[in-house]
C-alpha cells in the first residue's frame, strides 16, 4: 500500500470565502450604523415635533392670556392712571419677553449635536481598525 501525503495548501475557494466573510462583515457593520442612524432621526424628528406642537400652544395660550390681562390691568386703573398701568403691563412683559429668548438662546446652545450616537460609534469603529493597522 502506498502512502500518499496531500501539501497542506490553500483551498482553491479559501481566498474568495475569506472575501466573502469580510464583505459580508462590512456589510452587516454599515446596516447597524445606518440602523443607529435612522433611529436617531427618527428619535430628533418625534421630539421636535413635540417641541414645535407645545411651543405653538404656549405662544397662541401665552398671547391670549398677556392680552386679556393687559386689558384687565388698564380696566382697573382706568380712572386714576390709565397711562401708568399701560405703561406698567409693557415693561412687565417686555421683561418676560427678554428673559424667554435668553433662556431659548441658551438651551439651543446647550443641545447635544444631531446624530451624536451615530457619530461616536463610528469614531469607535474607525478607532478599533486604527488599532488593528498598527497592530
């Protein structure tokens, strides 16, 4: 009987399987991301959807209700200090008004960044192949 020893060597598929495999890793890495990413749109359109609705609430509410007050407060003085309380309900909501859009100004300047999640895993990403580069 005759021994016969095979060369260990490459299989004829193994480089185009190999090929396959990273292909289909990278692919199935872009699809989470993309996933992550539509989440997070998803997640920024519905909270400012909300923002939008309630701040359209607040203005038409808040309009109303300096209105009507405004004019109450004159009402009452209308006799002695028209003028005064006039004057008066201006300054008031002048007031008011300013420190709404200071508060505004500040909380749109305190916001996370749009998509940071998104953004962070793909430093992570780019990070970890940095890595295996150099290592």
């Amino acid at each position: 009987m005759r021994d016969t020893e095979e060369l260990p060597g490459p299989a004829p598929h193994g480089i185009l399987d190999s090929l396959r495999r990273v292909l289909s890793t990278v692919i199935e890495l872009l699809y989470t991301r993309a996933e992550l990413f539509t989440t997070e749109v998803e997640e920024e359109f519905h909270r400012a959807a909300g923002l939008l609705i309630w701040a359209l609430v607040a203005i038409i509410a808040g309009g109303f209700t300096i209105l009507l007050l405004s004019l109450t407060i004159v009402i009452a003085f209308w006799d002695d200090h028209r003028l005064l309380a006039a004057l008066g309900v201006t300054v008031l909501f002048a007031g008011v008004l300013l420190t709404a859009l200071i508060t505004l100004r500040r909380r749109l300047k305190s916001r996370p960044p749009l998509l940071a999640e998104t953004l962070a895993e793909l430093r992570r990403d780019r990070d970890a192949l940095a890595r295996k580069d150099r290592g």
